[in-house]
C-alpha cells in the first residue's frame, strides 16, 4: 500500500513540474512581447514584429490549458499522500 501511494505521490510531483515549466515558459513569453511592446512605445520608429511571439506564446497557453485540464481529469480530488486538494 505504501509502494502504491509513493508511485501516486510521484506522478503528482512529475505532474507539478511540468506544469510549472509550462507555466515559466508562458510568463518567460509575455515578458519578452510586454518588453517588445515598451521599446514600441519608447522607440515609435523601430517596430518589432511580435505576431510571431504571440503565436508561439498562444501555442503554450494551449499547451498549458489541454495540460492543466488532462490533469484535472485524472487526478481531480485529493492527494492521497499529502491530503491535499489538487486543482
């Protein structure tokens, strides 16, 4: 029994890490178009193209978004090894 919570507790922890680093990903994104959208506003000449950030930043929110429900799905409740809600 606890060779079973221990895997659980495991793939819960595996499971936390990668959304983090989606969601690191994501923030790492906005920060690089909200940086591009200042020099924009400092520098009206020079205008960046950031429609291919955006789209790469849409294409992680995506990720992050399927991710975060897929683990809502399978690992909806409580964490049987620490009691606490998942989300």
């Amino acid at each position: 029994m606890e060779n079973k919570a221990l895997k659980q507790r495991l793939e819960s922890l595996a499971q936390e890490q990668l959304t983090k680093y989606l969601e690191q990903e994501v923030l790492e994104r906005e920060i690089g178009r909200l940086r591009g959208l200042y020099q924009q506003q400092l520098q009206p000449q020079q205008q960046p193209s950031s429609s291919h950030r955006r789209t790469n930043s849409r294409d992680l929110e995506s990720q992050f978004a399927n991710l975060a429900l897929k683990h809502k799905d399978t690992n909806s409740g409580h964490d049987p090894a620490t009691g606490a809600l998942r989300i």
